[in-house]
C-alpha cells in the first residue's frame, strides 16, 4: 500500500530541494539547457518502483513540429525524451534489488544512464542534464531531504565513479549558510 498523504509532504520537501539543486548546478553544467524532469518512485515491499510523482524542473526545451496539420505543435522530443528517461531510470533500479544507483547497470549502448538512486523510501531519478550531473543532482538533494546522510551520499558517489556529487554538494552547501 502506497500513503500518498504521507508521500505528499515529502514530495513537497523534495521539491523544494531539488529546484535549488538544480539552479545551483547550473554552474557546473556545460549546457545551453539548465533543467529536466524529476521521477520519484516508492521504493518500499510491493510498490516499489512506482511512479509518485513526475515534475519538470528548470528549464528544459520544447522542440514542435510546427509543420503537422492536426494538432498543431506537436511536442516531439524534450520534455517527453526527459519524463522517457527519468522513468526508466527508476524502473530499471527498482528491478536491480541489490543496486543502489541505475549507473550500475549503465548501458549507453541501450540507453540505459545513471540518473536514480534508492533514497529511504523513495527512488529519486532524474534527467536533462549531462549524465553525471543528473545523478549529482538526485545524490544532493537525498541529503537535503534527509533521505541519506552525506557519508552514504558520498558512497554511492564513489561506488558510481561520480566526480561531480562533491562540487555540487559544496556549491549547494555554501549557499544554504546564513549570512
């Protein structure tokens, strides 16, 4: 059974962190585009990896096809390419019981990124930015949001090879000091 009045207040926090996580990565990405679309999936006995709430954040493009009759602007890539993948993150982890992040079952070949982790009762998984910030993003806002503590953070960062949870968690932190 899912407690979606539970999860609601939760969602809220997670939303609240990561659309800072995420403004503030806009300082390590090497992209025009600076946002994506986050998936938060239950990562708890039978429901797990399913989907509780998928949110756009940032700025993400919206690329049309103008020149289709009916209906006009058809959305054909972004954000749908996005919310594709996102979802498939999180599918895919929920099905690797003994993962604790997607990159660990990375395959470019057949478009299978890193982008979620398992955090608490939640799998966070996002994407739209390059593929290590992607999980940066999710790595840093677990720890916000009190999902997992910075030395589990930090382990999965190693155990994934991912050089960029460090710079944005101190990017992150240094803005969160009063003063």
């Amino acid at each position: 059974m899912i407690d979606f009045e539970m999860a609601c207040g939760s969602h809220h926090k997670i939303i609240q962190e990561v659309e800072f996580v995420v403004r503030r990565a806009k300082e390590l990405n090497d992209r025009e585009l600076h946002g994506g679309y986050l998936v938060v999936a239950s990562n708890t006995g039978k429901a797990i990896g399913i989907p509780l709430l998928i949110r756009g954040v940032g700025s993400v493009q919206v690329e049309t096809l103008e020149s289709m009759p009916e209906p006009p602007n058809i959305v054909t890539t972004a954000p749908w390419e996005y919310i594709g993948y996102a979802l498939e993150k999180a599918l895919r982890l929920a099905s690797h019981v003994d993962h604790v992040a997607s990159s660990q079952s990375r395959d470019d070949k057949a478009g299978m990124y890193p982008g979620a982790i398992m955090a608490g009762p939640y799998i966070l998984s996002f994407d739209g930015l390059k593929l290590e910030l992607n999980e940066a993003v999710v790595l840093v806002t677990a720890v916000f949001c009190d999902l997992l503590n910075e030395h589990a953070a930090r382990e999965i960062a190693i155990l994934c090879k991912n050089t960029l949870f460090e710079p944005l968690l101190r990017l992150c932190l240094y803005d969160r000091i009063p003063g």
